[in-house]
C-alpha cells in the first residue's frame, strides 16, 4: 500500500504504518509525500467496513486517514458436496479472503 500527503520528511526517516490495532510487515520512507507498507493480515466487516490508517514516526502518530482501508471479502468458489440428508452433515467450503488463522465459522444454504 502506498500513502500519500505531506510532510513525511525530507530525508529517509523512521517510518511506519498502521491498519487499525496492527502494524504493517514493513515500512519505508519514499518521499515527502509518500511512504509504503506491505499490509498485515486482516479482515473487514459489514459493521466496520474501512481501517484506519495511520502513520507514525519513532516517537509519534504523524497522520491518520479514517476509514481508508479495507480487505476484500470471502468468495465461496465451491463446497465439497453438492448433496447431503436433510439431518444435516458437514460441508468443506472453497474459496478466497476466509481470513489468516482458524477460527469458528457458520454459513447458511439458501433454501429456497
């Protein structure tokens, strides 16, 4: 991720960025108006859709821009069965964005 303003420095300084609570992998100086970031692991949700970001220098936040940054959300590309009884079973979901470490999750099949 790049971010943009101002005032970042005029010399390659120590810089660094955070989405929400976590702290990007990795940080740098560009210019005066720029710094960059590879992005924490994360996940976004439909109550809090955008991140704030923030920007920091060794002794202080420098910037923030509210609500400026989001992950993409889970694509189901396929399940593991297409059938199952009506008591119920356990489906294997397929897909992208399910989020960076295991957790308890629910899905719903539509019915109709």
């Amino acid at each position: 991720m790049t971010v943009l303003g101002e005032d970042f420095g005029l010399v390659d300084n120590t810089a660094s960025i955070q989405v929400g609570d976590t702290a990007c992998a990795a940080s740098v100086w560009v210019s005066f108006t720029a710094l960059k970031c590879v992005t924490p692991p994360g996940y976004s949700t439909a109550e809090e859709p955008g991140h704030t970001v923030f920007a920091w220098n060794e002794v202080s936040e420098v910037a923030r821009l509210n609500h400026s940054f989001s992950y993409d959300a889970p694509i189901i590309t396929g399940v593991s069965a297409a059938t199952g009884p009506v008591t119920g079973s356990v489906v294997r979901l397929f897909g992208k964005n399910f989020g960076t470490y295991q957790q308890d999750v629910s899905a719903v099949a539509d019915v109709s």
